[in-house]
C-alpha cells in the first residue's frame, strides 16, 4: 500500500469518486480520517463537484492532503477516482434478526447493536433482500436503484454474499452511503419470522421457474401491507426455502421472442424494472 494514505490505521478503508464521497461526508454514517486530493486538476474533473467536496470537508474538519494521480492509481488498483479518495472507517452492516409489525406508521428493527425503529418512505415499509448476491457491480446497482424506488431497507444474505465495499460505493454512485443495510443469518428464519409479524413475500422468479402463483409485473397487485421483495443470486436465483415462504412469485415477461437459453435479465437490470412496477400507495 502506498504510504501517503495511511492505511495503517485499524478498520480503515478508502471510498473514492465524488458521489459516494459527497454522500458519505452529506451523510454522516462514517467517521472521516482524510481528504485526498489529486495535485494536478484535469481537463476531465468535474470542478465544480471536485470543489464542493473539498469544501464540505474543510467545513467538517477533515484534514486534506494533495497526492499524485500515479500515487491514487496504484492504491485503488487503477480504478476510476475522479481526483478525490476519502479515507474512512470500514461501512458498518450492522446483523438484524426481526422485523417487527408494523404498527402506528413504524415498525421496530431488531439488530445485534440494539432496536431501530424506522418510519417507511411510504403508506408501507418496502425492504429488499438479497439471497446470495455475489458480484460487487450488480450490488452497487441494485442498492441505487433500491434507493430511487424508495425501499426503506436491503437486507444481504445467503451462503455467499457480496458486502457493501468501496467499490460497491462507487457503482451505486454513492447511494450504498444513504441506504440502511444489513446482514442476515438463517434468512428462512429471518423471512419466517416477518411473515408472522404480518409482512409479505414477493419473490422475483423466471416465467418457466415451477412454483405457485407466478404472475407478471403487469399483474402485481396494490400493496397493502409492509412487504419483502425477494431477489435471488446469479447463477442459481432464490433458494428453495424462501420460496416456500413467498405469496407472490413474480416474473418480467418478455417483449419479444428470445432463445429459450436467455430466459432471465442481469439482476441488476431486474430489481430496477420489478421495483420500478410495484404499485406502492403514497403515504
């Protein structure tokens, strides 16, 4: 690691580009050590961004310090940084074990810190869980649009899952910075226990996936009470447990004839077109 950034601190990471460092720094989630800034300015930088960042630093404290694009490049492995890396603590996705019922225009979120109550951006919560999502990019796109469509929380589980990482950061353009997220363990379990506070399944499937009730995005009805949209992992899809806990499997049908190989989208591209067509009453 090169040493003008300091990565000898315990449970350090560095976030770069300027949206998920203007998140994070609007934010406030993550304690910031140091701005890192690139010498030379570039034709290439959005300047105006590039010095809202900076400004935003020095009006919170945060030491800035001007480094090479060589001496950037090499300690993010010559991904993208846009002139600017932040040097943070480790984002924090804290283990939850319940979603409690939803009751007077909230519902109570049990973790491993302590209880959470959390108010929904709409009528009802809207959570996302993620059963084995494994690549950082489809991650990062997934929590931007989870963000947009206005899901009040990502739940991240599976065998193997994918954590929110600074690269996860970067391709979310900073809304893995302004989204609550956390781990679960057992998710059947987790899955089991919200359907008995009064939540509901929605599962994403393929239109040839043999389960029951499996209807199209054109067919999803109004929600009506607190739910849980299920999305499953990249090469083997939700697993067989939480299936069986679903009441809706649903499927984007397709608009063409396709060979019967490509019966799926990326899931990426998947979450923000299921999300996109929940009918969710405003608040």
């Amino acid at each position: 690691m090169h040493p003008a950034f300091g990565l000898d601190m315990p449970n350090v990471e560095l976030i770069y580009g300027l949206a998920p460092i203007q998140a994070a720094l609007r934010q406030g989630r993550r304690e910031a050590y140091g701005l890192f800034i690139q010498a030379e300015f570039q034709g290439d930088m959005p300047r105006p961004r590039f010095e809202e960042v900076i400004s935003l630093a020095e009006s919170m404290g945060i030491p800035i310090k001007k480094v090479s694009s060589r001496a950037m490049s090499e300690v993010l492995n010559n991904s993208v940084h846009q002139g600017v890396i932040l040097k943070t603590d480790i984002y924090a996705s804290t283990r939850l074990s319940d979603l409690g019922k939803f009751d007077n225009g909230q519902h109570e979120v049990v973790l491993k810190s302590g209880n959470v109550v959390y108010q929904p951006r709409r009528k009802f919560p809207l959570w996302l869980c993620l059963d084995g999502i494994q690549d950082t990019h489809n991650l990062g796109s997934i929590i931007r649009s989870a963000l947009y469509f206005g899901i009040d929380g990502l739940l991240l589980g599976g065998e193997e899952y994918c954590r929110p990482t600074p690269t996860v950061s970067k391709t979310s353009s900073g809304a893995m910075e302004c989204m609550n997220i956390h781990r679960i363990f057992k998710m059947d379990k987790v899955i089991e226990r919200a359907k008995a506070n009064g939540w509901s399944i929605i599962c994403t499937t393929t239109r040839t996936t043999a389960v029951a009730r499996n209807i199209s995005i054109d067919e999803l009805p109004e929600l009506d009470s607190p739910t849980i949209v299920v999305l499953g992992s990249e090469q083997s899809g939700i697993s067989g447990p939480i299936l069986d806990l679903s009441d809706i499997n649903v499927h984007i049908p397709e608009r063409a004839d396709t060979p019967e190989y490509i019966d799926s989208l990326n899931v990426g591209v998947a979450a923000g077109v299921v999300l996109s067509a929940l009918k969710m009453p405003k608040a």
